[in-house]
C-alpha cells in the first residue's frame, strides 16, 4: 500500500469499541499494520482470520462473521 498506515496518535483517539479484522495473508495491509492499529486504540480487539488475503468479509465469510458477533457479544457482557 502506498499510503501510510494510520499514526499511533490518531487511533489513541479512538473512544467506541472497536474490532480489527485482518487477514494472516494480505498482501495489501500486512498484519503488522492491524496488530499496531488494534495496540494503539485503546480497549481494541484484533481477529485475525488465516487463508485469506485483503477482503476478509468476501473471502472468508463466515469467520468474518463469527468474528463480528463474538465482539458484539462480549459487548453486551
């Protein structure tokens, strides 16, 4: 990717519940972009789905899903 990855400080911001779900293979954004994203904001949970490259809703649905409505569930916690 040609732009640079979000800083440290602009996720720090971040005040909402938030889920990063990445892809073990992508080519695109690498891992290590997700697991610093999901370190700098704070409370965030990383998912990180293995098998499939950039688009992780298309490529692997249903984990995709799973991912999803397991964080909600712990929200409602």
């Amino acid at each position: 990717d040609h732009r640079p990855p979000y800083s440290v400080q602009d996720l720090s911001a971040i005040r909402v519940p938030a889920l990063f779900v990445w892809c073990r293979e992508d080519e695109i954004t690498p891992l290590k972009w997700g697991e610093e994203f999901a370190a700098a904001v704070p409370g965030a949970r990383l998912s990180v789905l293995n098998g499939c490259g950039h688009f992780p809703n298309l490529e692997k649905p249903n984990d995709f899903n799973q991912a999803v409505l397991e964080f909600l569930r712990q929200l409602k916690k």
